[in-house]
C-alpha cells in the first residue's frame, strides 16, 4: 500500500488536525479559481504595482480559504497576500490563493493555491520539544489543473497525492536541471540576479522559469527540478514549498543563511549537493543587505 498524506493517524494531533484544515482550504480556493478559468476576459483586475496584478478570483479564493482555516484552526494567526493579517497564538497561517496569477490571467495552465503554517519559536506543535525558532510545520501547495496535492509535516515527510516524494540525487551543478524567477516587480537587486543566471546558464544542463514559486519548489521537493533559486519573493510565496522541500530530504534555505527559513523571500533550495553549489555560486554576487 502507498503511503497516504499525513492525518491525525500519522503525525501529533494539533498537526494532524492542521494539514487536513489547509487542505480543505486549498481545495476550496482552487474551486474559486477553476470556475473562473474558462472566463478570464470577465475577471476585474487591479494593478498593484508594475507587473504585480490581483484579480477578483484571488480575492474570492482567499475568502475561501480563510473561512475554513478560521473555523477549523481559530487559535492560530493568518497572514494572506491581498488582506494582509498577523502572528497570533502558537502559530500563524501563510497564504497565497493564486501563487501564478500572471500565468491564471494570460491561460496558462501552472499556478497553484498555498498554505502553510509557521509555527513561533518557543511553540510545541505535538508532543515534541519547544521549537528553537520560526519553523514551517504544515505546507500545502495544489496544483488544479494537474490535480496534484503537495502535502507536508514538520518531522513526518512530504507527499504528492498521497505518494511519499525526494527530492533527486543528482550530484552537481553539471547534471542539474534548475528552476528560477526572474526579477519581475522589483528590479532593485536586478544586478546581483543577472550575474547568477548567466552562470547558471553556463554550468547546468539547463535553467527554467515557469513563474510560480510554490511549484518550483514543489517540483524541487519531488525531484523534477534538482535546484531552485529566486530573490524579491514574499513569505507566502515560500512557506509551504520549504517545508516540502525540507521534508523530502532536501535543503531549503534563505539564501544569505540570515533567516531561520526564507521569509524575506531570497530562497535557494534543492538536494544538499545541489544547493550546496547553488550557494557557492550565488555567494560572490550578493551584496550585503543594507
């Protein structure tokens, strides 16, 4: 029998109870989302900024998750991409209901709804010690047109539709096939990027951009992509593919190592060998954070 995403049966009650939470919500929003697919031309959309759009289906969709995570996880704080929120209690709840929204808004199939849970350092999540710092415990990432669920706990392992996921063995850098994110919105650090990509081009077998983070690293945690690196993220974008990173053997990380895990939205991650040299290569062209 294959293993099955992790329930109350397989990981600390209060987490159990989590992970079932966030993906009755992810599901949730990805049905706002679907029927809204085949009507984009009739979407209202704002522009927050250059290249940073929000349409009426990610409002609708984080409505959505939100009242199921606020019915079923009350103690915990929430923190969404378009109404904002804040830490509360033992742990807070990240959420993106459209990680790809340039890509849901132009027809092409690659977003995906994501949760995750950060629990606070000095926080128990079950019966394990107090936690030393802020650490993702729950992540979810849901892939509607591909119907893959990404799951992940804190100590327990990572799963894709109920399947335990790794991350890929390759070695280094010359056999990996990388993902990343261009500079998009927010071109500041533009000239720490470009030398990274350039570098990449020449070292691996091969570099793709697809333009959803969660997916990156979800691909990254079940071992489609062997690397992953982006800057200028925001912690909703992160949470979850960390952990499910993390819990499938690999390494996911902030990228000036700063940061318990990469809130401030400068992640690297893949297997250890592979992001162990996606460090080094980085390395030389960051400048010290003001």
């Amino acid at each position: 029998m294959e293993p099955r995403p992790p329930t109350s049966e397989h990981a600390p009650r209060d987490l159990g109870i989590a992970v079932d939470a966030a993906v009755s919500a992810a599901h949730a929003g990805a049905a706002i989302l679907q029927s809204y697919a085949h009507h984009r031309a009739d979407l209202v959309i704002d522009r927050k900024a250059r290249n940073d759009l929000v349409s009426q289906a990610d409002r609708e969709a984080e409505a959505a998750v939100i009242e199921v995570l606020r019915e079923r996880t009350p103690a915990y704080g929430l923190i969404a991409e378009e109404t904002g929120g804040r830490r509360e209690g033992e742990a807070t709840w990240y959420i993106d209901p459209l990680d790809g929204t340039t890509n849901f808004l132009h027809g092409i199939p690659h977003y995906a709804v994501s949760i995750a849970l950060v629990a606070h350092a000095g926080s128990r999540m079950g019966p394990g010690p107090q936690l030393a710092q802020d650490t993702p415990v729950i992540g979810v990432v849901y892939d509607p047109c591909r119907e893959e669920l990404f799951t992940a706990v804190h100590g327990v392992g990572a799963w894709l539709n109920g399947r335990r996921i790794a991350c890929s063995r390759t070695a280094g850098l010359d056999d990996a096939v990388l993902a990343t994110g261009f500079p998009f919105r927010d071109f500041s650090f533009a000239d720490q990027y470009m030398p990274m990509l350039h570098q990449a081009i020449h070292t691996s077998r091969g570099v793709r951009r697809h333009g959803a983070a969660a997916l990156d690293l979800a691909w990254t945690a079940c071992g489609r992509f062997d690397g992953y690196w982006e800057m200028g993220l925001a912690p909703w974008d992160v949470a979850a593919g960390t952990l499910l990173v993390r819990e499938a053997g690999g390494t996911a990380l902030d990228m000036r190592q700063a940061e318990p895990w990469p809130k401030s939205g400068n992640v690297v991650a893949g297997n250890p060998q592979v992001a162990a040299a996606l460090l080094g290569m980085i390395a030389p062209h960051l400048k010290p954070q003001a």
